[in-house]
C-alpha cells in the first residue's frame, strides 16, 4: 500500500509541485495527515529532492541546444562536473560510453557560439555535436502514470 501511495503522491506533486496538502490529499483520495507523513518520508529518504517552478524557457527568449560530447574516459567525471556547474546546463547526463549530454538554455546565438567554441578547445572534449531544438512537445511532463 505505501509504496502504491508514494508513486501517487510523486505523480500528483510531479503534476503540480506547488499544490497544497489537501489538493495532493484529494487528488490521491487520501487524508491529508497521510500524505503529509509520506511527504516527509520521501524528503528524508531523497525521493523528493526540493521543488521548483516550472519555466517556459522560449516565452523568455532562450533557445534549447541539446550536446553530444565525445570525451576521454579518464576525464568523463570532471567534465560532468564541469557542465553540471554552469548555470546555462540544465540537465547533464553521463552514459555508460564516454560520452556526455547536456541540454542547455542559451539567451542568444551568441551565447550559444562562445559555449560551443568552449567546449571545443576543452582538452577533455573530442567531439561535439550540437543540435538547437524546434519545437517542445512538454519539457515538465510527468512519466509517472495516474493510477
């Protein structure tokens, strides 16, 4: 039951991370003290890791580019790192491979120019493949199913 509960508590917060108790309560038909006492258990145990609002990154006027780095399998963790810590990356992952994606939020062409040139005089980094998204299906979309 608890762990039934727990991935309907996730989805209804990964919906609306800014509802309320008594919203999550109803909208998983549970009491809010239930809720609350699972809530906090997810926290602890770091399943919930912070909540955060939603951005419509192109209503502001930035471009997503998604990153295909070929790199160094000695360096793949510190280059991880390294994108990980600017703040134009807002999802880094690493592969089983030695390659990294990154997705970033660029502000102008010219932001996106000067990353790219950055990337590419990286010593760690030997390829890059850079592709600039047209269109978003839903960035925020939830993969956990209502049940």
């Amino acid at each position: 039951m608890t762990e039934r509960l727990d991935r309907r508590l996730v989805a209804a917060l990964c919906r609306d991370g800014r509802a309320d108790i008594r919203d999550v309560a109803t909208t998983t038909d549970t009491v809010p003290t239930t809720v609350q006492t699972r809530l906090r258990a997810l926290e602890e145990n770091g399943v919930v890791d912070g909540y955060a609002a939603r951005i419509d990154y192109g209503t502001l006027g930035y471009g997503t580019v998604v990153f295909r780095l070929g790199v160094a399998l000695d360096a793949i963790d510190s280059v991880t790192a390294r994108l990980r810590d600017r703040e134009a990356f807002v999802t880094v992952y690493q592969t089983c491979g030695p390659s990294v994606f990154a997705v970033g939020k660029f502000g102008s062409e010219a932001a996106i120019a000067a990353c790219l040139r950055e990337l590419h005089d990286d010593p760690d980094v030997r390829r890059v493949e850079a592709d600039t998204v047209v269109s978003v299906r839903d960035e925020n979309a939830c993969p956990i199913p209502e049940e």
